[in-house]
C-alpha cells in the first residue's frame, strides 16, 4: 500500500501519539513501585519500629510474608494483618478511648522524614470505614498505599 504525503503525515501523527501513551503509561507504572533504598523507609524509623512489630506480630499471628505484600506488594485483605495494623495504632498510643485513631496525635508521634509524607497520604484518607477496628485501621492503610504508593510503607 502506497501512502500518501498527507496519509504519511497521519500515520506518523498516530505512530507519535500512540509513542507518547505508551511512554507516559509506562512512567506512571514505573513511578508507582515503592521506594526502597538504604535511605527510605528510613532505617531509625524502621529500628523504632521493631519492637513495635515484634510485639503485634505475635499479638496477631500475621506473617512477615503477608506485611511485606501488604507494604511492597499489592494490597489485600487478611484478617491477621488487618489487626497487626490495628495492633501498631494501640502500641503507638495514637488511638483514643474508643479505639479511634487520632490523626494528628499519629502525626505529631513520627519523625519529621516521615510525618510530611504520611500528611500528604492522609489527606483524603480522614474518615475511616469498618465494622471492628482492625478493618477500620486496615481502611487507613490501603487509603495511604493508594494515595502514596511510592512512600507508604508498614513496618
């Protein structure tokens, strides 16, 4: 098939746009995958963290497998991580009588590296849904993976 100058031109304008898609797509894909060198998720963070970890991992029985999905994988659901979240809340001291997690008593409690990415997650992340506080803390944390996938991380 023979092109024309004009059909030329159009084929090529259709060859550029779909170029252009398909590297902005792949920049987006690609921009999404959690940041994780030597300096994020900070290691003090992450060392304060621990004992935190140890604590609640044995309070619920989640697996370190089913964390590190939830964290640098895909989100799901399971009924020990769920409470694992709940669990770090409580252990952190950040949730009110009720069980209720109290944002700004969460942001005031992390580190500076830490509290301007967990703000910025958190902005349409306010009103939890749930029927138990472990699916309520569970609400919380997919909202922050989905709104910071390259930052949220759970330790």
């Amino acid at each position: 098939m023979v092109l024309t100058g004009i059909r030329r031109g159009q084929a090529f304008h259709a060859f550029l746009i779909v170029a252009l898609l398909s590297s902005l797509t792949l920049m987006h894909v690609q921009a999404q995958e959690p940041r994780r060198d030597d300096k994020w998720p900070p290691p003090a963070v992450l060392k304060m963290a621990k004992i935190f970890h140890d604590i609640c991992v044995e309070k619920t029985g989640v697996t370190e497998e089913a964390i590190k999905e939830f964290s640098d994988g895909q989100i799901h659901e399971d009924e020990a991580l769920k409470c694992y979240m709940n669990c770090l809340f409580h252990e952190i001291d950040v949730v009110d009588d009720n069980g209720d997690v109290h944002l700004e008593t969460l942001f005031n409690t992390v580190p500076g590296t830490v509290r301007n990415q967990l703000i910025n997650m958190a902005k349409e992340c306010e009103h939890p849904e749930g029927d138990t506080l472990c699916h309520k803390a569970w609400w919380f944390h997919q909202c922050w993976k989905k709104a910071d996938p390259v930052h949220y991380f759970l330790p």
